[in-house]
C-alpha cells in the first residue's frame, strides 16, 4: 500500500474513486437519481482547478483512496485546517485503509502548521460519523443545509483539536 500527493496523471483514477464512492456511501442519503448519473469523469474539472492539495492511496497499480485538505474554509475558524474530502474504493471499507489515509492527511495538514482540524459530513453518513469519532473528530453541535439532487440535506462539523 502506497499513500502519495496526487499528480495530474492520477487525476481521472481519483475522480473515479470519487464517483464509486458517493454511489456506495450515498446510497438512501441522496437521491437514487442523482447518484446513478454519476459518471466517472464527473469530478475531473473541480480536480484539475482544486486549490486543495490531495493524497492517493494505491495498493499494486490499483487506485483504491484519495483524501483532499487543506486551509479551512470556515471564518469562524481562522487557522484552522480541513478535510475536505476522503474517499475508498467500496471493496477496501473497512480493513484499516481508511484510518491510515485519514492519518496521512492529518500528517500533511500538522506539517502545515494546523493544530486544529475540521470536516463536514452528512448528517444521515451513520457510517462516516462513527469512523471519524473512531478517529477522535468529536461533533461541533454545528450544521448547515445543502442541496444535493435537489433534496435538501444536513451537514454536521466535527472538529479535531491536538
């Protein structure tokens, strides 16, 4: 298993992952609809324009993970940094990937000077949210709306504090 900062060459392999995974993880959370017109180049554009920097997880040749980070993006946390995505191949959930790229980011992100991190997720992500608490995020008690296939739905923050 290799992590590594994300390249221009890695990029349609990443937004693949992207794709397989909110097809996976979203499934009863966003709408069917919405998820079965994901295409694997879906995230391409946002990747190649990203000011977030981005790691890829392989195992062989095979891309199986990617988390993307950086300075928050929240003004009422200045100095603080963010995970802004972590995605996983759906057959690598839950055999230990997960928290070494989460780790990884947490790494590159305190080597960057952010003691304090945040993320959003899903309120309705049960699995997400018990990973992240696995991890030590602890819930803010903040939330935000966001449409998503035209429903609307909940995003908690949780935090990490070193």
């Amino acid at each position: 298993m290799l992590i590594r900062r994300m390249e221009d060459s890695d990029i349609e392999e990443v937004s693949r992952i992207y794709a397989l995974s909110w097809k996976h993880a979203y499934r009863g959370i966003v709408p069917q609809h919405y998820l079965d017109s994901l295409t694997d180049e879906r995230w391409v554009p946002r990747l190649r324009n990203s000011r977030f920097n981005a790691l890829v997880m392989l195992e062989g040749d095979k891309y199986i993970g990617t988390s993307s980070f950086g300075p928050g993006r929240d003004p009422d946390l200045p100095g603080w940094g963010e995970i802004v995505s972590i995605y996983l191949h759906p057959d690598y959930i839950g055999l230990g990937y997960g928290r070494k790229l989460m780790q990884a980011a947490l790494d590159e992100l305190k080597s960057s000077g952010f003691d304090s991190v945040l993320l959003w997720v899903l309120r309705d992500n049960a699995v997400a949210r018990a990973f992240y608490e696995k991890i030590g995020f602890v819930e803010s008690g903040d939330e935000k709306p966001i449409i998503i296939g035209g429903k609307e739905l909940i995003e908690v923050r949780y935090i990490l504090n070193s």
